[in-house]
C-alpha cells in the first residue's frame, strides 16, 4: 500500500516537528572579507537521527520524491545507546527552504525556527554580489532561530 505525498508530508512534518532538528550557524568564520565586513558562509541544516533503518529509508524515500539533496551518514555508536543511529542531512539552501515550506503548514513546535529561515532566504535568495546579506542580517537569523529553541 503506498500512502499518499501529503500523508508522507505530514508524517514527515511531525517526525521533524518532535524529532528533528533545524540548524543555522556561521561557518568559515571571518575568513572571506567583502564590503559588507568579514563574512563566512551560512549553513542551513535540517537533521534527523534515529536508529531506526526503516523510518530513515521512508525519510530518504520522501526526500527524493520532493527532489532534495541529502546526505544520508553511516550508522554510528552514540554515547548511552545500544544500538547505531543513522543520520540523514538536507543541508542545501534550496533544498532546506522546499523541505520547510512542504512541511511548515503542519508544523505546531518548529514553525517559528522554519519561519525565520524561510522568511531569510526570501529576502536573500542568492547569496550572489549585490543580494548578499550582510553579517549583521545573518547574524539576527542565527540569533533568532538560537533564541526560538529555548522558547519551543
């Protein structure tokens, strides 16, 4: 029996909401200078773990029906557990704002973390000369997304 996409979509919304994780960081610190001041790169990140092989093969199967890039990583040892979790990243700008976007309106935990980045990368769609954020703006979105975990 195949469920159908908006089912596997709120699924996945739910698995993230409670599960997953939502990730905005600098990156490379400092180490590019551009008129708007010492830039490193903005990493977007959505993550979830488990040590379940089937619920991380259904994730996979539903990233690749919406067409994102992922990384799927090799089942690991975690401190305290028994058994190797497997992680699977969407950690491509494009594919992180399709992802949230597919699943924000089911979201009732994470909906103000995926709010802010969506909300971002509307504003700068192309971290290209001329629409580059500034440090300052990336800065507020990393902030932001880092003050709204404390509150969910």
């Amino acid at each position: 029996m195949t469920i159908p996409t908006s089912a596997r979509v709120i699924w996945l919304a739910g698995l993230i909401d409670g599960e997953g994780c939502m990730y905005v960081r600098f990156t490379n610190q400092g180490r590019y200078n551009t008129p708007h001041g010492s830039m490193g790169s903005l990493e977007t990140r959505v993550e979830i773990h488990s040590v379940s092989t089937r619920m991380i093969d259904e994730v996979q199967s539903i990233y690749e029906e919406l067409g994102l890039y992922y990384d799927r990583q090799s089942p690991k040892n975690q401190p305290l557990s028994t058994r190797p979790a497997i992680r699977i990243v969407v950690r491509r700008r494009g594919s992180v704002v399709q992802l949230l976007q597919a699943i924000r309106p089911f979201l009732k935990v994470k909906e103000r973390e995926a709010d802010a980045i969506i909300d971002f990368f509307t504003l700068h769609p192309r971290e290209s000369v001329g629409q580059r954020s500034t440090t300052e703006q990336r800065q507020t979105l990393v902030d932001s997304v880092k003050q709204l975990k404390r509150i969910a």
